[in-house]
C-alpha cells in the first residue's frame, strides 16, 4: 500500500456499485481513486455524486493503475468470476459481489489465484455485517439459544428479477451465507424446488431445504414474484426462539423464551407428554450502524493486516457448492443432492499439493 490509505477501485456503477463506492468514500481509511462501468449514464451519475473520483469506460484503467490497491467487483454475477481473476493477476486484492463465482471449481479457482499471490478474497455477504445477524449470532455464541432446531426464511418481493441467473443465486445467497455462518455444522443435503414464469428467464420463485446430520432444518423461500415484501426468519432452538424481520424499522429482532419440555418418565411411556414454555419476549437494542460501512471496514482492516476476511473465498465457496446442488435438485424436482464438505476437501487437497 502506498499511502496510508487504501486505493480502491469499483467495477460496476449500477444498482449495488454505488452503496460499495459511498461506503469506501466515507471510510477514513480508504480513498476511491477510479471506477469503471460500460454505461456512460452511470459514469455521469457517478461524476455527480463523487466528482474527485475517476471515471473509465474500461476495467483495463483499474487494473493498470498503481494507485490502486483493491479492486470491488459490482457487475452482474456472470462477470464476476472473469473480473475477480482479472483483478488478482493484477495484484489487487478483491472484494466480490455474492454469488463468488457462478461454479464452485471456479470458485476454487480464485482461492488459489489469491493464496498463491498472498492477496485478501472476500465476498459481499452483507447480512453477515448487519446488526440484526451479529447480535443472533452472538446470541447463538453465547448459548442463549440452544441447539438450532431450524432456520426458516421468507425472502420474496416483487423483482428485480435477473436475466443471467435464478432467484436462489440472487436472494438465497443471502440466507445460505447466514445459515453458513450461524449453524456450526455443514449442510449434508439439499433439496430445492423452482419455477419460472417468464418464458427463457430462469426460475423466479423456489423453495430450499438444507438437511444437516443433526436434525437441525433449514428453510429457505425466495421469490420475485410476490406482490408484498417479505424478509422474515424464523430461528428455532431449544432454549429461545428468534423472529428476524428485516422489514421492522427498529425491533428486527425479537427473542422468545418460548418451547417445548418432553415428559418421559417410564411411567407415562405410552403417552407422550408435552409441556409447552411460555416466557417472555425481548428484542434486543441494535446498532443503526450500515451493515457496508462495517463490511468496508473490515476488508481494509483485512488487506491492512494480512488477516482472514469473515466471509473469505472458502465461505463464498461453500455458498456457491450449495447454490450448485440446489440447481441441481431444482432440475430433478425436489431430488436431494449430497454436499461434500468442501472445507475438508480443500485441506485436503493442499495436503497432497
Ligand atoms: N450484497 C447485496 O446485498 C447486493 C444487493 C444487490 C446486488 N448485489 C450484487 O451486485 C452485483 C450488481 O448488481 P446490480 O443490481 O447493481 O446490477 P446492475 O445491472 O444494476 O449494475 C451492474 C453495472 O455493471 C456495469 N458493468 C457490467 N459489466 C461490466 C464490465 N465488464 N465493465 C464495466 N462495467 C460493467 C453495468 O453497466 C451496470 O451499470 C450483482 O452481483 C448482485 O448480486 C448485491
């Protein structure tokens, strides 16, 4: 790094580009020096919004400049895996929009080609950097809600749909990376079903179950074609349940000391007696902080010191194997596919490399 501040520049100035762009501008400890999109509209929207910053038609521009340390790709999913690999064998470091890659041995492929350089990979997970997930996440941490019996997501709303991919590679991404990173163990199995309404588009609308060795259960609903907003989560355990609801203003989340007890005393061991819990409800006070002006910062704090990003290329990796698999289920109606545990697989892999 040649200043003390980090030299960003973004790739693709569209719908996503600009929130990545006004975040590393509002961050003391990055300078965005150049951005590049094809569509002089967004170039000139750009100019208005950020004028000391340069603007280019071509990604070349980016890659050729010193001054730049890292490079945030903001294009649509089919282009990230190309403009990834571009930036790292131009020794930038990359922050990537999700989905990583479109396959998972592409994926692996930016892994490598970031290892080998000893440069950062991080996906934009954003959820992971939203108050909301961090504090169900320490909740969780902290053993307050017990064993997670299920994960159960409603994410649908009217559009944006997307032409290069399907719902499950746009809006699920979201909860696989939350479940990822709130469920301790791998998803074993997945089984998705999906339809698309719109004649050649990919599926609009699909439902995923994740199945894990224990029997913990993941859900996931996604739709583009729902004419109310819905962005609610169901987090069961067997000491507090959760209600995550991303369209609250203030209370997102609320914690239920709610559940079941189970009498089985051998004396009542032909009748199961259920005993129902029903405490109190609390939701806890959350930052307003934007999940991006966190993520930001920890991907500069990650360049700055050479430390491993909370959404790295293996957690991007194993987000994008699951997304494979559900596509796969998804074309044989709801057939479960076994998951490998790509972390394994990769230690293993650099074992015998
Ligand atoms: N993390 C999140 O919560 C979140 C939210 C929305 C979108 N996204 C992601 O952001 C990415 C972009 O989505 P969007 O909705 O902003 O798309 P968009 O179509 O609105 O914008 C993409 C922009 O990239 C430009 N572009 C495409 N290829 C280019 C290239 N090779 N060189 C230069 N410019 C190029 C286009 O001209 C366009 O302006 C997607 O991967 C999407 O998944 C993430």
């Amino acid at each position: 790094m040649r200043s003390s501040q980090l030299g960003v520049g973004v790739v693709g100035y569209g719908y996503w580009g600009p929130n990545l762009v006004r975040n590393f501008a509002g961050s003391t400890a990055a300078r965005v020096v150049a951005v590049a999109d094809r569509d002089p509209l967004r170039l000139a929207a750009l100019t208005r919004n950020h004028p000391g910053v340069a603007a280019t038609a071509r990604y070349q521009d980016l890659l050729d400049d010193p001054a730049i340390d890292a490079i945030a790709v903001a294009t649509p999913a089919h282009s990230h895996y190309d403009l990834a690999l571009m930036a790292l064998r131009a020794g930038k470091h990359v922050l990537v929009e999700k989905p990583l890659a479109p396959t998972a041995d592409l994926a692996r492929r930016l892994i490598d080609e970031a290892d080998r350089r000893g440069l950062v990979l991080m996906v934009d997970h954003t959820f992971l950097y939203t108050p909301a997930v961090r504090k169900i996440s320490e909740l969780a941490r902290k053993g307050e809600i017990g064993d997670v019996y299920y994960y159960d997501s409603t994410r649908v709303s009217l559009g944006l749909f997307q032409s290069d991919v399907s719902v499950i590679w746009d809006l699920a991404v979201h909860d696989l990376s939350i479940v990822d990173h709130l469920i301790d163990e791998p998803p074993v199995a997945v089984s998705a079903t999906g339809c698309s309404h719109v004649e050649g588009a990919p599926e609009n609308m699909a439902h995923i179950t994740l199945f894990f060795d224990s029997p913990c259960v993941a859900q996931v609903n996604v739709n583009w074609l729902s004419p109310v907003k819905v962005r609610k989560t169901l987090i069961g355990g067997s000491k507090k349940m959760i209600v995550y609801d991303d369209m609250e203003p203030t209370e997102k989340i609320k914690v239920y000391d709610k559940g079941v007890t189970v009498d089985a005393s051998p004396e009542i061991a032909q009748q199961l007696r259920i005993g129902y819990r029903a405490g109190d409800m609390w939701a806890p006070n959350l930052s307003t902080r934007e999940a991006l002006a966190s993520e930001v910062e920890h991907f500069v704090d990650c360049v700055r010191n050479g430390a491993t990003p909370l959404c790295d290329g293996v957690s991007g990796l194993r987000v994008v194997e699951t997304l494979e698999a559900a596509t796969r289920s998804m074309a044989g109606q709801g057939r479960p596919v076994m998951l490998g545990n790509v972390t394994q697989a990769r230690n293993a892999r650099r074992a015998t490399a």
